[in-house]
C-alpha cells in the first residue's frame, strides 16, 4: 500500500489523504490546477510529508531503498546529455548491485516494454518527443521499482502507443507493482484504471472504482460539464 497522509503544500494541497492499493493501476484525475502533478511528487517522496510504502516512511528510507521502492517519471523529462538510448535506460539500474548480465535483461525488456528496442543505438537528441517519453519510462522501468509513478505519461503519444503503453502498465500491476498515473482523458482512466482519484482545488474529491469515483454527478460538480458514459464497461466514451 502506497499511502499519504493530511498532506499540505500551500496552494497546492489541502489535507490530501490517499490509499494506493498495489497490484493495481490507480488513475489521478482532476481539473488543470487541482493539484495532480504536486500529489505525485509527494507520492514519490520529492515534497516533505507523511507518505508511507507498506507501512514504513518514505522520509526514514536510505535513498537507495527509496529508489527501489518508488520509480517516478515527471512530466516533460529533459535529457542534459545526448546519450544513447540503451545509455539513458541503463541509468535506471543504478540502484540495483547486480551482475552485468541481470542489467543487459532489465534494460532489454524495458526498451521492449515501451517498443524501442530498435532504437536502443540511437542518440535521444534523434527521438521525437513520444520517442524521448518512451526513453525516460523505460529507465524507470528499468529500475524495477515496486511502485510506478508516471506524470501524463501519454501526452506525446498516439493512439496506438498510447494503447501499448496502457496495457504495459496493466502488465505491471498484473505482475504485483503498484502503477499511479496523472491523466487527463477521463475515458482512458475508465477504461483502464482500477482505482481512480479526483482532485478538486487540492483536495480529494472522490476516490475509488472508476465508474463511481467518475460518475456523472461528479463530473459536474468538479468540471462543471454535464456528461454522460456511453458503451460497454472497458470500452466507455464520456459524451457532453
């Protein structure tokens, strides 16, 4: 369980209590300015506050613990250098003290977990921006975290790789990681989200499975939009 407790960041948070269960991909969903982005990096113990994995304080974790505990990719990643592809996603392994070959597997299945294994040679200075999104999941994929924090980890995508990249996580959490990713598309954390938590001027204003935690008399009340699902579960369509 990845939890946080009453946190407080001025302007940002206002006594912001969540339980992440594992095993599951949990969206973050609110308005622009609800305090989605800052939630995350609190989750992954960049902003001081009472946030515990399993039962034990991120803040009382040695950094490399911290680091095997918690992958977080932020929004709009930059590169400083014009590594390679491999390079970059190898950097993720850094907390690990395994053997090279143990490395070269983790790097390998994580550059084909977000389909760049074609381009491990590549400098990123080559990628297009989906492509360098991809890069920087897959070094946190690399790092084989327990948890997986991703800040709208589609927004360069298409639909295609969006698609792929949704059921990697699925995979994830499948697998027994905890997955929590900030979303702005409401259908794609219907459809693909298993816990979902609403956030309204930094507060929580709903928690839980997506169909009740976005049913319309919420979205009314957080987006002030009157909508409706349409379609089967898994394959909703929010019209307005």
């Amino acid at each position: 369980m990845l939890r946080a407790q009453s946190l407080v960041v001025p302007g940002r948070l206002e006594g912001v209590s969540v339980d992440l269960p594992p095993d599951r991909v949990t969206a973050i969903v609110g308005p622009n300015g609800a305090g989605k982005s800052t939630l995350l990096s609190a989750l992954a113990g960049l902003i001081a506050g009472d946030v515990a994995v399993d039962d034990r304080r991120l803040d009382a974790m040695p950094p490399r613990e911290r680091a095997l505990a918690i992958g977080y990719l932020p929004q709009g990643g930059e590169v400083a250098w014009n590594l390679s592809v491999e390079t970059l996603v190898r950097l993720g392994r850094l907390p690990h003290r395994t053997a090279r070959d143990e490395d070269d597997r983790a790097v390998a299945e994580a550059l084909a977990g977000v389909d760049l294994s074609a381009y491990a040679g590549r400098p990123v200075g080559t990628l297009s921006g989906g492509e360098r999104a991809r890069a920087l999941l897959a070094r946190v994929l690399a790092g084989d975290p327990g948890w997986v924090l991703a800040d709208e980890p589609l927004a360069s995508l298409d639909l295609a790789q969006a698609r792929a990249l949704l059921l990697h996580f699925r995979r994830l959490a499948q697998a027994g990681k905890g997955v929590a990713l900030v979303l702005h598309d409401l259908a794609q954390a219907v459809n693909h989200a298993d816990h979902v938590v609403v956030l309204d001027r930094g507060r929580v204003a709903a928690s839980g499975a997506p169909e009740t935690a976005l049913d319309p008399a919420v979205i009314a009340r957080v987006w002030g939009v009157e909508a409706r699902w349409l379609g089967e579960p898994g394959a909703r369509a929010l019209v307005w």
